[in-house]
C-alpha cells in the first residue's frame, strides 16, 4: 500500500483553510447581530445593516455545510 503525500497534503491544506473561513464568517455573522442588538437597545433606531450582515454570513456557513453533505452522501449525486 503507498500513501499520495502530496494529495493527502492538499487536502489536509483544504479542509484547514475552509475550516478557518467558515469560523471566521461565521464570527462576522456574531457580530452583525450583536451591531444589530446594540442599535436596538440604544435607542438610536435599528441598523438593518447589521441585521443583512448576519444573515448573509449565516447563509453562508449553511451553503459551505450543506455542499459538505452533498460531496459526503452519494444518493445527492
């Protein structure tokens, strides 16, 4: 049995960088809602910006999730 360095390197490589990304969206959906949540208890009017901002980010993550399960489950294909 021999190992592919280079291909088990580059998707180790991969799933790292996703993995990072999607934590990082994800944290920028966080603090969309919590800009939204500020606005709000202020006073001041609400941000809706911060509102779009979550919710982009959020759907972000769950596209990067759900793509994950179709590449995993072979009935999608």
């Amino acid at each position: 049995m021999t190992l592919d360095w280079s291909a088990l390197g580059q998707v180790t490589a991969v799933s790292i960088g996703v993995t990072v990304a999607v934590v990082v969206v994800f944290a920028l959906g966080v603090l969309g809602l919590a800009r939204f949540e500020g606005a709000r208890e202020d006073g001041g009017g609400t941000s809706s910006l911060g509102l779009a901002q979550a919710g982009l980010c959020f759907l972000a993550c769950a596209a990067v999730v759900a793509y994950g399960i179709y590449l995993i489950v072979p009935q999608f294909h």
